[in-house]
C-alpha cells in the first residue's frame, strides 16, 4: 500500500481545489429546484468548474462495469445513495433530496466534496436523516488525528447513526486523496477503534459517510453507475477532504457558503 504524505505546498494547491468544488456545490445549489433536471444541473456545474481553469475529473471516470462516467458530477436523487448519473428524464419535484458529488483537478491536485440538498420541502423525518449524517461526518473528521486510525472514523460515524436507526452502506468508502482523485487508504464509515490504517500528518483523505433510512444493503442500476437502496428508501451523502493533522484536522473542502444558501434547514 503505497500512502503519500503531502507537504505543505501540496496541501494548500489542494485546498484551493477543494474549495473550488465548494462554490461548485453553490453554484449548482442556486439551481436545486423543483422542475430542475439532473441534466441541468450537470451541464452548470462543469461551465463553472472549466470557467474557473479546472478540470471536472468526474467526466469519463472508468467503469468496471461499463462505459466511463459521463457527468461532471453525480447527481443522486432520494434512495439513489451515490453515483446517480445525470439525465434529463431525472426532474426534481417538491420533497426530493438531492446529494451532489463533484471533483475538481486543479494544479495537478483533487478536490472532492459531496453535499446533499433539500428540494423544496422536505419531510422532517427526511431532515433528520440529513441532519444526522452530515454530523456524523463531523464526528469522524474530530477523531482524525495523527496517531489514530481509520477504524476510528468508521467507529465514531457508524455508531452514531446506528444508534438513530440507520444503515451504514458498507461496500462504497472515503478514500485518500492527491494528485490522484482517489488513492491509499480507504476509509470506511463503519470499523473498529484501533484497528486500520495509522493515520499520519501529511495524509489527505476524504470522508464521506453514506447512510440509509432503512436496511444499508444496497444494488446497481441497469446504468451501471447509480447504486440505490434495495428497500427503495432514501439515502444521504454528504464528504468533506481534509488534511491530517498532529491535533485537530484541516478540512480543506468548505459547506460554509453552501449551508448559507440553504439556510441551515435541517
């Protein structure tokens, strides 16, 4: 396993990547609304990735299934839990939940950073299912320090939403994160404290928990990308990547200007 610890300079080119992607999330996030389609919603997001001298790594992410991704973000819909792919026969209505997963290449380094929002009025038992993941999230980037492991994370965050009723998705993890969107070591939302991998200062990892309503077992549409609940429930997505730390994390990804928008409203 090959993990690369990133200096000071690698972490700031990150953090600007990161904090691209969060203006992306606000950008698509204007547009959230009922009669919006997916396809839209896409088509926003990599005008204003490229606009600003980026590259969406999204777009055409081999498969192992099928043919390279073809948004510039996922655009996850209800019991959808990750990977949803943009389409114009995908309209949202009033109620909906919408994750919206976007990656950004800038300065040879990634940025990723996932938020789901509310379309219209959501049902308050569908806000506490977002409200508990995102804090969980939270909760895992608070034991992520250096000396500690990644069961750690996957520990805090599976007990907490566990203890509220919900399912943790197990096969889809966080992952490390660099010059590559995706590298060493994987950081699942469910584990045990002490075991995994060490975490060290320097490592950039994301974090991302994937919660259900109901049952965690999950299975791919016939699109071979969009992974949905099997019950049908839905599912919330939300991920920050943050820099490893002697003491408290870096998160380098940003919700402050996407939660203004929102208007905290869960």
């Amino acid at each position: 396993m090959s993990i690369f610890l990133k200096t000071e300079d690698e972490i700031e080119l990150m953090r600007e990547a990161n904090l691209l992607v969060g203006k992306t999330l606000v950008e698509v996030g204007h547009h959230v609304k009922p009669g919006a389609t997916t396809l839209q919603l896409d088509k926003i997001a990599e005008e204003f990735i490229r606009d600003n001298g980026a590259i969406p790594t999204f777009k055409g992410f081999p498969s192992s299934y099928g043919s390279p991704f073809p948004g510039s973000i996922c655009a996850s819909v209800n019991d959808v839990v990750v990977h949803g792919v943009p389409s114009e026969d995908v309209v949202l209505k009033d109620g909906d939940i919408i994750s919206i997963d976007c990656g950004t290449l800038l300065n040879g380094f990634n940025g990723d950073s996932c938020y789901t929002f509310c379309v219209g009025e959501v049902s308050e038992e569908v806000k506490n299912l977002l409200r508990t993941t995102k804090e969980s999230l939270y909760k895992g980037i608070e034991v992520a320090q250096a000396g500690h492991h990644v069961g750690d994370i996957g520990q805090v965050i599976q007990d907490y939403c566990q203890a509220q009723g919900y399912g943790i998705v197990r096969e889809l993890t966080g992952h490390g994160i660099g010059r590559e969107m995706h590298e060493e070591p994987s950081v699942p939302n469910y584990g045990k404290r002490g075991s995994g991998v060490l975490l060290k200062a320097g490592m950039c990892i994301a974090i991302e928990p994937m919660v259900t309503m109901g049952k965690r077992e999950i299975g791919l549409l016939p699109d071979r990308w969009s992974i949905v609940t099997r019950d049908r429930r839905p599912a919330t997505h939300f991920e920050h990547t943050i820099a490893i730390r002697a003491g408290k994390a870096d998160i380098l990804s940003s919700f402050e200007e996407v939660e203004h928008l929102e208007g905290q409203n869960f």
